[in-house]
C-alpha cells in the first residue's frame, strides 16, 4: 500500500524551547528593533522563517563527523571529505572552502570583476549583487519575463532568459567576464532552472567563450523539481540530477548554509587552474589557508556528511511537500503568492494583498512586520527595502514586493506550519489596517540588515473600525 502522508523523515533526539511572548511584549520589542526584523532578539520569536540559511538541524551522523573533525592547519583529513563530496556532486576540479557564500562570492569576483564589467544572472541574490557592484560592475538580472509576474503558474520560473543573455553576448562580450544562473532562484521566489536552461545557457556562454557559474546554494532542491517536473528525470536519482546540472557549468559558489546542510560554511569549485590559484591567493588573505578557508575541520566535516543527505530522495520529497502544503492552503484562502510555491520559501506577494500601501511606503515590509506582531512569525522582506537603494543613492521601487516565508531545513513540523497558516489567515482578515512605514536612518549599501523604520502613519495597524 502507498499511503499518501508524507512525513518527517527523522525522529526528533534533542529539542529546542520556544517561547510565547504577548502582542504587547512584540510591540514593545518591535519600536526597540527600529522595525527591523533583523534587529530582534531571537528569543523574541516565536516561530522563525527569517531565513533557510545556517538554520537547519543537523543530523546524527553529521554530529557523529564533526567528532572526528581533523583540526589540523594544513592538509587536514576533513579537508579532503569535503572536498571528495563536493567532487562527487559538483565534477569540479579545484575546490576552495570559505567560511560562507559571500566570501565565495568576493572572492570570485575579486578575481574576475573590473569597473564597467557586466554579470547576468536570472536574479542576483543581495550578497551577489552588492559582491557585484563593490567591484565598480554591473548586476543584471535577466530571469524570464514568467518570473517577474507572481501568480503565474510555470515550472521553471528561475529559467534565465536566452534571447536576452545571446543579445548581451553579441553586443557586449568583451565586458561579460561571466554568466551566472541562480538555483533556485531565491530572490525571484525560490523557483527552479530547467535542466535545459541550464544546458541552453552554457552552450550561448560556451560559443562566446564566457564563462558559466552556478551560484549553487539550493541545488539539490533545483534537483528534485527537475526530477518531478521535467521530462525525462523522473527515473534520476537527485545526485545524478546535480552531476549534470553541475556538468554544464564552469565553477559554482555555494553556501553550504542551504543545501550543505550545515550551520556555516561555503565552496567556490572551478575548472580553470590559473583563475583558482588566484583565488587561493585571496583566500589566504582573508579567509585562511586553503584546506580549511575559515571554517573548522568540524564544519568541513558536518559539510560533506550533508551534501550527502541533502539528495536524499525522502529528505528533498518531504521538504518540497512541506512548502507547497502551507503554499495551497493560502491559496485556497485567497492570499497571494508567488505561484507555484518554490523550494524552501513561500513568498506572499504584498503589493497584491495590501494594495492601499504604496511601494514609497514598503508594502511587503510592513506586512512582515504585522506577521510578527500578531503571531510572533518572524519573515524577511524581499522588496524595495532590500533592493530599492541605487548604487547612486536615488530610489527605484523593486520589481516585487514579497515577504518570504523560509523554512530551516529539518527544523519545524507540521502542526508549527498548522499555527503559522492560522497567524495567516488572521492578518489576511485584517490586512486593510496595515499601514506603511518610511525610513529614518540606513546605511548605504545592503540597507535592510541595519535599517530603522518607523510607521508612517503613525501606528502599524490603525484602530479597528
Ligand atoms: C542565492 C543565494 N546566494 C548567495 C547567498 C549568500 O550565502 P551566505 O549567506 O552563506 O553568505 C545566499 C544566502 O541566502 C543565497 O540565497
């Protein structure tokens, strides 16, 4: 018999309390936080989907190899592990820790990026775009126009669109030094790339002698979409899935925070020799010697232990079912998101839900906020706080104004999903009286970590009618 009940694949051997606050206590740990989710205390929350990344819940063999983590400066025994598993997924040659993505990211473009240069992505994720723009260079997100229209049902919403990246490359190669493809794409909805995207785009790269790179952060989640959606997968492992998204490209950056499973930790793999030994180079520099590049000989080894069990078919089945459960019950009540649910996040798309709020005044910000506030859920904006500031200082509203709802892997069960959707439905009830804020103080770059905002309106909700 096949039963229909997808479950957790794990039993639980340690448990974490959390802990109930009342609307006022939120209140009050709101106007201390500036309106900045960011700047909450953690205990202050209830349940916490302000991000997927370095928050999942090891597992006991990942547990079991940071015991036998080799701490040893150079040419420790968890080096090669980690650099075995990222082999054995990624085929890439050369493999470099670092202590996350970002540092992968800098290091990367640090070696490749010049004033004036250009790099398009289907869409950058924040700490890829402001690596970008440190260098003087441009970050041009060209995702497909699907991906820009949040109700719109398609497979592969993260696909990157061709025919703009083979104008880009006809007209400008000399300024591309490299393309990149996000999976998922994280910022567009944590929607997945086609494996003929995948394909597509490294041939365009390939015959104008550019460079592809993956920023790789939830592979093996792109993996299991292409094995249920795209012809000709369903028989594939997810491993054998990775292999050959990863055989398409040229190098990847990874933040082993996502899919490696792990509370910290990162890789940048590439095929080019001379580009990567400049990359060590920066590495030694700033992030430490190359067999352990910032993370302990632990991490290396919870690292690889991972990568391992993030292909698990049980794990991917169950995770992916997860979101998309929470993802049909808001829109069965009418509460819209980006469609169809992604990877690791729901994303409600805010400038639909309030449309009383102007995009001057963050939409998708305060409808974060209100979730906190009446239900203690923290989420995280993905819109004009995080993406509106111009590298000149001038305003633009983003394209989307979303709230993303992301789950730490292996972290929550259902009846926390149950709770959360009830907090939903609610503030969907009383979304007429949430009102925007504006900004009173931010820095000038990645403003959304450390900005503080206040009601515009004087209070977030206005008094019931
Ligand atoms: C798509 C994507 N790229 C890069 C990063 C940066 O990784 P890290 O947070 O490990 O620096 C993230 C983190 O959320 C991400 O989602």
């Amino acid at each position: 018999m096949n039963f229909k009940t997808i479950i957790e694949p794990f039993r639980i051997k340690t448990v974490e309390p959390i802990r109930m606050t009342t609307r006022e206590q939120r209140q009050v740990a709101l106007e201390k936080a500036g309106y900045n989710l960011f700047a909450l205390p953690a205990k202050d929350v209830l349940i916490d989907l302000l991000t997927d990344s370095g928050t999942g819940a090891m597992s006991s063999g990942q547990w079991a190899g940071m015991m036998r983590g080799d701490e040893s400066y150079a040419g420790a025994r968890s080096f090669y592990a980690f650099e075995d598993a990222v082999r054995l997924i990624t085929g890439l040659k050369v493999v470099i820790p670092t202590h996350q993505g970002r540092a992968a990211e800098r290091i990367l473009f640090g070696a490749m990026l010049g004033k004036d240069d250009i790099v398009p992505n289907n869409t950058h994720f924040d700490t890829t775009r402001a690596n970008v723009e440190y260098r003087g260079a441009t970050a041009l997100d060209i995702p497909i126009v699907e991906g820009r229209q949040p109700a719109l049902f398609h497979p592969f919403k993260g696909n990157i669109d061709l025919q703009t990246l083979e104008r880009l490359l006809e007209e400008k190669q000399e300024q591309i030094p490299l393309v990149m493809i996000t999976v998922t794409n994280n910022s567009g909805g944590g929607q997945p790339v086609s494996m003929a995207n995948i394909r597509a785009a490294s041939e365009l790269c390939h015959r104008f002698d550019v460079p592809l790179f993956l920023d790789a952060c939830r592979f093996a989640e792109n993996a299991w979409f292409i094995k249920i959606r795209e012809e000709g997968y369903a028989h594939k492992t997810p491993l054998q899935i990775a292999q050959e998204m990863f055989s398409f490209v040229d190098g990847c950056t990874m933040s082993a925070k996502k899919d490696g499973l792990a509370n910290i930790g990162g890789f940048l793999a590439l095929n080019d020799e001379a580009l990567a030994q400049r990359c060590k180079t920066n590495l030694i520099l700033t992030e430490g010697f190359p067999t352990y590049g910032g993370l302990a000989g632990y991490d290396l080894e919870a690292i690889a232990v991972g990568l391992m069990e993030v292909v698990e078919e049980d794990y991917l089945r169950y995770r992916i079912r997860s979101v998309a459960y929470l993802g049909e019950r808001l829109t069965a009540a009418g509460i819209p998101i980006v469609q169809p649910p992604g990877g690791h996040a729901i994303y409600i798309d805010a400038l639909s839900m309030l449309r009383h709020i102007p995009q001057s005044e963050y939409p998708a910000w305060a409808l974060s906020l209100a979730l906190y506030l009446e239900g203690g859920v923290r989420s995280v904006e993905i819109g004009s706080v995080m993406f509106g500031l111009q590298p000149d200082g001038s305003e633009k509203p983003a394209a989307m104004e979303l709230v993303r709802l992301a789950f730490p892997r292996r972290v929550y069960t259902q009846s926390h999903v149950d709770y959360l959707l009830e907090v939903l439905l609610y503030i969907n009830e009383i979304k007429d009286r949430i009102r925007g804020l504006c900004i009173v103080e931010a820095p000038p770059i990645l403003r959304h970590f450390s900005a503080r905002l206040e009601p515009a309106h004087g209070r977030l909700l206005s008094e019931e009618e």
